[in-house]
C-alpha cells in the first residue's frame, strides 16, 4: 500500500468511524439533501453537521454543489466501493491466516491421530 492509499484509507475510516457521519452518508446515498435539510435531522448545530459533511467530503464519501444559496450533497457510490474492497481485501488475509491454521491442524491429527 503507496503512502497515498494509505492516507486516502485512513481518511474513509475517519470518515466513516462517527455515527452522525455514517447517518449524513446514508442519508446523501439514497439522494441529494441540501445540509440544512440534513442538519434540521440532527439534535445539533448548522455549524457542526456542517463540519460532519466537510470531513466526508474531505475523505471523498459525498460530494457538494450549490444550487442559490443552498448546498447540496450527494454520496459517492464509488467511494464506498473502495471502502468495501478494502475490507474485502482484509478479509481475505484473514481467511488464509485460517486456512493455514487448518491446515496445520489437520496434518497434526494426520502425524498424532490418537492425541
């Protein structure tokens, strides 16, 4: 994994590690809210679901337009692809890790069948 990759991953988890976060990413996937229509959601400021968005635009996960003087938000479907190759990705290591213990395992019964 390059430097970039590696960055760009630690920002999609940052990202996607806040409940009100993964609730805006929801919201925006399913179609384009503008944020005040997404902060009249949440039981906290303008100021601070709009923080909410800027990190998951900053990670790539929603998008931004205006329209007047509204802001618009959509969700990057591409985005969250990327985050679930990744833990894919993941889980395949994981999945061979096991493999092996089976299989050292299974060659241990086949030497000591009686232990």
């Amino acid at each position: 994994m390059t430097t970039e990759s590696a960055d760009r991953a630690d920002a999609l988890f940052h990202a996607l590690a806040d409940r009100t976060r993964r609730d805006i990413l929801r919201r925006v996937l399913a179609g384009e809210k503008s944020v005040s229509a997404l902060a009249a959601t949440y039981d906290m400021s303008f100021a601070a679901v709009q923080k909410h968005v800027a990190v998951l635009e900053k990670a790539g996960l929603l998008t931004k337009r205006r329209r007047g003087r509204e802001q618009l938000a959509s969700g990057d479907v591409t985005a969250v692809r990327s985050v679930a190759a990744m833990l894919a990705e993941l889980e395949q290591v994981w999945r061979g890790r096991i493999e092996r213990i089976d299989a050292l395992i299974a060659a241990e019964l086949d030497e000591h069948p009686e232990d």
